[in-house]
C-alpha cells in the first residue's frame, strides 16, 4: 500500500470517510451515490494513504473474494508495523492461516452457543434499564444502556473482569478516532495488549469457564498458538466485540426516535421474525462501519473496471454498498419489511465479522426492551445538538441524553 503520500499526490482528491450531513446524519455521505455512477473506482485519502476506494455492491463482495487481494495490511501502512515478534490477528491474515485461527474461536460465536445465551442477554438488557431507570431522568443512552450492555457481554465471553470495563472502553475510544495522532492510537493498542497479556497469565494460573481460558487448554497447551497470539486476538474481540454492537444499539434508538411508525412496529410486534427482520434493516441502513475495512493487492488485479496494482491499498466503502440500487430497489428508503440479508454491513466472504449471530441477538433484544419498558423514551436534547461520531471508525452519537 502507498506510504504517506506528498501534497502533489493528495491535491484535489477526496479524505475518505466522508462528511455525512448535519441534516441526513443517518445516511452516507451524498458524493458515495456519484462515486457508485461514475467509471471504474475512486480515488481518495483514507488514514493518510492514497487508496482506491471500492463502493458498489458487487465490486466490494468480488474484492472481498478475490485471492490476489490480501487483508494482511498491517506492516504495509506507514506507521501500522505490527513490531518485531507481535502475533497476527485473525482479520488481517489471508486463508489458511487465518481459517485455521478463525476455527480455534468459532465455537463461542455459534448459533447454539448464543441460542443458550440469550436469556442471559435479556437478564443484563433488563438489569442495565432498572439501574438506568432508578437514576432517574435524564439518562445517556450511549452510557447507561448501549455501552454497558455489549461491554458485559464481552467480558463475560472472554473471561474479561467487567470490573475493568472503563480501562478498555478508554483505549478503544482512542483507538477508534480518526484525528488522533497515530502515535496515540498505537500507544493505546500497545496498552490494551499488555491488559490482555497480564489477564492471560492469570487466566492460566486461575482458569475458568471462558474463551480465553478455553484457547489455553485447547490450543496453547497442544502447541498449536502462544500465548500471546490468545491475547491480541482476545484484544481484537474485546475491541470490536463492544464498541460496534454499542454504537449500533444508540443510533438504531435514536433513528426509531425520529421514525415512531416503525419505532411502533418494532416495539408492539411479538412475533420474532418481525423484530429479526427490523434489525436486519438498520444494519443495512446505517451501517456503522465505515472505514475499517482495508485491503491491499499482491498483485495486479482488476475490480469495477479499475486496473488495481500490486501494493496498491483500498478500502470496501460499505455504506455506500449497502445503498447501491443494484442490490436493493429504493435503497435510500428504510423498509422494515423487506428483505434485507446478503447487506455487507458485516462484510463479506471468509472474513466476515465472527460476532454477527451474537450482535444480532443483543440487538434484537436490547432495541425492543428498551421500547417497551420506556413507551414515552424521547430526546432531552434538540436533535441538532447531537454530535454524530464521524471523527471515529464507527459510526454513531456521542451521547444520546433521553427522557422518558
């Protein structure tokens, strides 16, 4: 991938993610609809790199298919060396090393494993809403409810002390941000790494009945990953595993806030497949990630019409897929009805997000809960107060301050 280019390079091209409107805050950037139109890809400046930015439907899944184009981008950023010694982690290796790591953590992520732990799940939405609601009016929905919900889950997985939620939930948040110096976002990956380090020795020493604990059994001790390969890649679940399913929980509230037909829909529904279907839809139409998923060519290759050369980087633009007209009819217009699966939100092909069964489950009963118990939840803020997170690699709101 390119290194940091001078300004004679930069000069005139767009700084990929874009702004999203103050007045649109929920929908992409309007310039992606002319890059999805025009010919071949575009290109822009995505984390101080040139990159090609892909951006219809069809042409991010074949990227994300494609063999000559690797998901092995770190150490190939100016500024992202993995450093002498440091393990992979699994969303940045190419098959097979990274199905074989995949396999080893799948079995925490199946629809039976998260089948057994929804009421879990519905015990923690359930106890996090009366905390929230014996505070009293106003509360943050971001702080009460959506962040503490996922946080949890994703201890509880791992073998993670809840306890030390603030710790991590503070490196994440400096991780995430697009206008941080690097050198800080390095500083705080390095931080939460040398957390994940110290908890797997204690998990060695005091084992329990956790993902963590389960690797070290199963794999560590059978010679087949280290140590320290359980840790980064216990720091890449606990990272992800809460800061995106959080940041989807506040901004889907906050879209039904501002459409009460379908926030009606979801709220007095019991049929589950209804509720399944809605979450399915603001995953598509939201869709939050929108500037983490990198790759690079090891070789020329051709996406969209655009010759792509080896070493040349790009970026899968999945908002602006997952309203390409060539995927979905009206794709602008929020249906809860239709049919909403195959959406890249989660990405596409073997690297798909490991977590998607479990981030629809805590969503499908967080959302619905929420509005049930809080029938009158509305805004304490004027809607153009928020502040929407397009300074960070997921999107969403700050704070969302709510009464009910």
């Amino acid at each position: 991938m390119s290194t940091v280019p001078d300004a004679n390079e930069t000069a005139g091209l767009p700084v990929f993610p874009g702004e999203r409107s103050a007045r649109c805050p929920f929908d992409p950037p309007s310039e992606y609809a002319q890059w999805r139109e025009a010919e071949g890809l575009r290109r822009a400046v995505w984390n101080g790199h040139t990159v090609w930015v892909v951006s219809r439907f069809e042409d991010i899944k074949a990227a994300m298919t494609d063999p000559r184009i690797s998901a092995d981008v770190v150490g190939r950023l100016q500024g992202e060396e993995r450093g002498a010694g440091a393990p992979p982690i699994f969303p940045r290796m190419d098959d097979p090393e990274h199905a074989r790591l995949r396999r080893m953590l799948t079995k925490d992520f199946t629809v039976k494993r998260v089948q057994a732990m929804r009421p879990h799940i519905q015990e923690m939405v359930d106890d996090f809403l009366d905390q929230m609601i014996g505070k009293g009016q106003p509360a943050d929905i971001v702080r009460d409810f959506a962040l503490p919900v996922p946080s949890l889950v994703i201890s509880l997985l791992l073998g993670v002390p809840y306890a030390d939620h603030e710790l991590f939930q503070q490196h994440t948040s400096v991780m995430m941000s697009l206008h941080r110096p690097q050198q800080e976002r390095t500083a705080a990956s390095r931080a939460l790494f040398g957390y994940l380090r110290e908890l797997v020795a204690r998990k060695e020493a005091e084992p329990g009945n956790d993902l963590i604990s389960r690797l070290l059994r199963e794999h560590v001790d059978a010679g087949e990953i280290d140590r320290d390969t359980v840790a980064m890649n216990g720091h890449i679940l606990l990272n992800a595993g809460h800061e995106t399913t959080a940041n989807m929980i506040a901004l889907a509230t906050l879209f039904l806030l501002r459409n009460p037909d379908d926030l009606a829909r979801i709220r007095d529904t019991d049929d589950p497949k209804v509720v399944a279907g809605a979450v399915e839809e603001l995953l598509r139409h939201l869709t939050i990630v929108h500037s983490l998923v990198a790759r690079i060519a090891v070789e020329d290759v051709t996406i969209g019409g655009q010759l792509i050369k080896a070493g040349e980087g790009m970026v899968m633009n999945l908002p602006a897929g997952n309203r390409d007209p060539e995927f979905l009819l009206d794709p602008d217009v929020f249906d809860i009805g239709r049919a909403a699966r195959g959406h890249v939100a989660f990405g596409h092909g073997t690297h798909q997000c490991i977590g998607q069964i479990l981030a629809r489950a805590e969503l499908e009963i967080a959302l619905p809960t929420l509005l049930r118990r809080l029938p009158g939840l509305q805004l304490a803020v004027p809607f153009e107060e928020l502040r929407f997170r397009g300074d960070m690699s997921i999107y969403g709101v700050h704070e969302l301050p709510v009464t009910w």
